[in-house]
C-alpha cells in the first residue's frame, strides 16, 4: 500500500512555483525607471495618474542653495569624552586641528605596544604636553552603532568618576577620534595576572593578603559609589613600580542606582554583562548582578593566586566551586584565617557572603590593611627619593657633557671613538627613559629586561602558564619597545599558532583543572618571542654614524690639524 502511494507520488509532476507566486515572497528591487512618452502613448491604460507618475513636477526654484549644502558639516575628527580635556585643553603649540595628523600623534609619541585585549591595544607614551609617560587604551574597530558608542563614552565617563583613589588605575583623559574611543590613564608596571606568574611557582599567601587588601580597598570605593565591577580578575589590575595594585578596565563597570537597571530586590537585570567566566558568581547566570558578584570574583582571583591555581573555565570545577566546595588539596596549605575568608566569599548565595565593609572590619584584615599601608608608603617614598637621585646624577652627566665639549682643547675634540654628540644624546635620553619610567622593581624586569635564555620555570609553572595562556582569550600583553615611535613588532595569530602544544589536565571530581585551547601557546615560545622582540627592537635602535679608524690615520690627521 504504502509503496503504491510512494511510487504515485513519485510519478505525480511536482507543482512549479509561478513567477507571481515567488513575487508574493521575495519582492523586486523597486527601480525607478522613467517611462518614455513613447511607452506610454503605446500603453493601453493612458489614465492622468500614470502620465502624472512619469513626469514628476519640477522642484520650486530657490534662491540659493541651503548653507548646509554650500558649507559641508565636517564630522569633528576628534572630540573630547572627559571633563578633563574640556576643562584643560590640549596647548594650541602641541595641537593643531588644522593639520592632518591625528589629535594622538600630534599629542603622544608612541613608545611601543604594551598589550591588547578584547577592546583594543594598550599603548606606553610619552606626552607631547608634558613629557611624562602614560598608557593609551585604543579601540581595536570603530563603534558599530551607536549603543556601542554610548557604551564605550560610558566606560570612560565612569573611570573619571571613580579617580582618584590610590587603588584604582588613574584615569587622565579620553577622546573619540575617528570612530574610535582613546583612554589615556597612568603608566603601570604590568599586570598581576604577569606579575603572579613571574614568582616563583609554589604558594605565596603572604602576597595573597596584600593583593586581597589592596582589592578590597578598591571595591569599597566602587561599592559606596554605587558600582560593581563584574569583570574582576588579576588581568584586570595593573601593579604600579611600588608594588602597588590598581584595579582597572571598567568596560562592565555597572551603576547601582540607575532606575532602569534595578530591581525590587535592589538586584541589576538589564544592561549588565557577565564577565570571564571563571571568575564569574553563580547568581550572574540568573540575571542577578550586585555587589556580590565581586566579591566572589575576588575569592576566586585571591584562591588562584594564593594557591597558585589553575581557575577552571567550566566543567565539575567549575560546579564544585560555585556550590561552595573549596579545592582541599590546594587550600589545605593555607592558614585557617585565609581559608575561612575564601569560604566566605564563595558562598554560593550572594546574601550569606560578607560586604566588602564586613570584610574589611575583620580584625585579622584590620592589622593586615594596616602594615599594607605603612609598607607602601615606606616603598613609594623611597622610590621617590631613588628617581629624585637619578635626576640629579642625570643632570649632572648633561652639565658634565657640555663642561666636556666647551673646555677641553680643540684638537681633543674629534676623538674617533665617541659617537656624534647627537647619536649620544639619544642613547642618553633612552637610558634615561628607562631609569625615570622603571625604578629597578621585579616588574620591570618582566617588562623590559626579559632575557630568552632563561626559561627557568618549574614544569609545573610553565604548564600552568601554558594553560593560562591558553585559557586567557583576552589581553595580550606585550614587552616594550623603548625607541620613540617604534612599536614593538606585533604577534601574528599565525606565529602564536606555530610551534605550539597545549596540555591538558585529567579531571578529577575533587581538584580543579584547567580547559584544553587548541590556540595556546607555551611560555618558553612566549619567552622567546619576547626575547627576540627585545633584540629586535635593541639592533633597530639608532647606531653612531662613524667608523673605526687606526692609530696611524689618527696620529696624520692630528699632525696635519697642528700644522700652521
Ligand atoms: N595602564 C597600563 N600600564 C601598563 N600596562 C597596561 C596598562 N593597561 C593595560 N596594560 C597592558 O595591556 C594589556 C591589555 O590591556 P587590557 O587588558 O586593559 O585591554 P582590554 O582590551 O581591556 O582587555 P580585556 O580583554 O580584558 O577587555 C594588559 O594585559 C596589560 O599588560
């Protein structure tokens, strides 16, 4: 039966769509052709309506030309987002708007890439207004709509809110130039994220206090100004020459008070985003996002470092954490007091973990935030007078130089081994760049001394800096080039492809493991790279244009110069 119905179906012609049925779906581009007189003479329908159709009516005669069409309305390439720059604008000798280079170049020089993340690349300058060095943020696309913009102007207003505090990353100024946002902050050392993995492998809870009450001091300004962060995370704070912590990148940085985005239950719906998810609370899956969601991102970030862990992206680990199941095999080295703080902040409710205030009034916090404080101010107060005795010993060197040129005798002068004056004012002002901007902390070491041949990490460390760089989809921070306007040669996604290999670890129900990334890369390749960036930037830097000579040649030209 069934196959006599199959085979007459078979048979039966299936029905071809007409032409007016594929017109009832998809419509025609509608043009406007012009009928000829011609046509219409021909055509059988010669109602005044269609003659009407063909020929428009002349538009009424003006005068002259609207002023909107004589003088075109510019779209300002550059426009200032902060209070800052409206209230202090840029000298008209560094800017001139009337020239082509952008409001960026004619104000910075461009010391090289730092990193980039999901937003954009981060950028070390030097002012052109006051020659310090700072870091610009830039948008890696142009706003795509206007929401993005509006998001994008948001982030940069809240930033300058929330500064100064001496625990979130200072915020200078930002602009909009062509389609895209600038952020000019301070200039930081690197980031914990780099700064963590740069210890030495293994437990470190006594920098896990300091961090934890460098950070608990940065949300409590957010929180009692009715922010939440909801992208904390060690990537996220920058570490200063004092060792200091900033929390930074306000991208997700959401307000409290704002009408449409509370709840009766004083929790935020719309317009909030979730951050990284390993960091991320539980409740932010149920659209509930409030001061808690931070605390719990930074139990987490404070158990990553503190047992120098992997975080997981998902999975059991993933679950365990959120339902308030610390990694024993992890935390068990840690004192009772780190660990009863770290089970507090990850419980899985957001009501029964303790506000920032409730945490910073522990006794054991109290003494900890208090030591912080006296140790960073001892710190940045030596490292003060340290670049104070640099300027002075640079200073010195100049007034040396120029005693050097204008007093020896005349004939000393052109001695074959010292390069031009101008080649050594150069190197001269890059070592100084170097001295003022870095005062000798491990950081810097990280950031501009990197050296390729060592790649000394445990093997436990590098899989965990593997995995991490695996993991970490967003910032890529990259070492400095130190030459002016230089940038620093940029990672392909194809040369961090090449030559790669990712581990991944078994899972276990009571550990927490890192994700396998098909795009990762291994330290040592990072290493190396960095490295090779280094001396790559090192062999561009300007050579002294002169030439070795012998002894001879010297003594002839000396004797024909003293010749009458
Ligand atoms: N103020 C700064 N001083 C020094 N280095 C910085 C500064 N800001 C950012 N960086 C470096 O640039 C890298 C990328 O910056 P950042 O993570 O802020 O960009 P992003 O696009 O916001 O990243 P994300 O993907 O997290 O949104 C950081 O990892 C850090 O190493």
């Amino acid at each position: 039966m069934s196959v006599a119905v199959e085979s007459s179906m078979s048979r039966a012609s299936l029905p071809i769509p007409t032409f007016s049925q594929a017109e009832q779906s998809f419509s025609l581009k509608k043009r406007h052709v012009p009928l000829s007189l011609s046509s219409l003479s021909n055509s059988s329908d010669s109602s005044p309506l269609r003659l009407s159709y063909s020929m428009p009516p002349l538009p009424p005669s003006k005068g002259c030309p609207p002023l909107s069409r004589v003088f075109h309305p510019r779209p300002s390439p550059w426009t200032p987002l902060s209070g800052s720059l409206k209230k202090l604008p840029c000298p008209k000798s560094v800017y001139d708007p009337s020239k082509q280079q952008s409001f960026f170049s004619q104000c910075f020089t461009n010391l090289g890439l730092l990193g980039r993340g999901s937003f954009g690349e981060v950028f070390k300058v030097q002012s052109n207004v006051d020659g310090r060095l700072y870091a610009v943020k830039c948008s890696a696309h142009r706003f795509r709509g206007n929401s993005e913009r509006t998001r994008s102007v948001r982030e940069a207003r809240n930033h300058e809110r929330l500064c100064p505090h001496p625990h979130i990353l200072d915020f200078v100024a930002a602009w909009e130039e062509c389609g895209r946002l600038y952020i000019q902050t301070e200039l930081c050392s690197t980031s914990l994220l780099l700064h963590a993995e740069n210890q030495p492998p293994g437990p470190d809870e006594a920098a896990a206090w300091t961090y934890l009450c460098d950070l608990l001091s940065a949300l409590q300004h957010l929180h009692s100004n009715g922010f939440v962060h909801l992208d904390m995370k060690p990537a996220n704070v920058l570490v200063t020459d004092s060792g200091r912590l900033k929390l930074g990148d306000f991208g997700l940085l959401l307000q409290l008070k704002h009408k449409s985005t509370t709840t009766s239950e004083g929790n935020v719906k719309e317009d909030a985003q979730e951050g990284d998810p390993r960091y991320m609370a539980p409740e932010l899956l149920r659209g509930q996002y409030g001061p808690a969601a931070d605390v719990f991102s930074l139990g987490v970030s404070i158990l990553e470092l503190a047992c120098n862990m992997e975080v997981p992206n998902g999975g059991d680990g993933w679950q365990q954490l959120r339902q308030g199941c610390l990694p024993s095999e992890f935390t068990n080295g840690l004192s009772l007091e780190l660990q009863t703080v770290l089970s507090m902040m990850l419980a899985p409710e957001p009501s029964e973990r303790p506000t920032v205030s409730e945490l910073l009034a522990l006794r054991f916090i109290r003494k900890r935030m208090w030591k912080r404080r006296v140790y960073l101010m001892v710190a940045e107060t030596v490292l003060r007078l340290v670049s104070l005795c640099q300027q002075v010993v640079c200073f010195g060197c100049r007034l040396l130089s120029s005693l050097h040129v204008s007093f020896l005798p005349q004939w000393t002068k052109p001695v074959p081994c010292t390069p031009p004056r101008d080649s050594w004012d150069r190197d001269l002002t890059l070592s100084l760049s170097v001295m003022h901007s870095h005062s000798g902390s491990p950081e810097d070491d990280v950031v501009f001394v990197l050296d390729p041949t060592k790649p000394e990490l445990s093997p436990t460390f590098s899989h965990r800096v593997k995995s991490r760089l695996c993991v970490d989809s967003t910032s890529t921070p990259l070492p400095v080039s130190l030459t002016n306007g230089h940038r620093s040669p940029v990672h392909t996604p194809s040369s961090i492809h090449s030559n790669t290999t990712c581990h991944t670890l078994t899972p276990s129900a009571s550990s927490v493991h890192s994700e396998l990334h098909p795009d990762g890369m291994s330290d040592s390749s990072t290493r190396r790279r960095r490295g090779s960036n280094w001396v790559r930037a090192d062999e561009d830097l300007p050579r002294a244009s002169f030439e070795p000579k012998n002894l001879l040649s010297l003594f002839e030209e000396t004797t024909v110069e003293g010749q009458p």
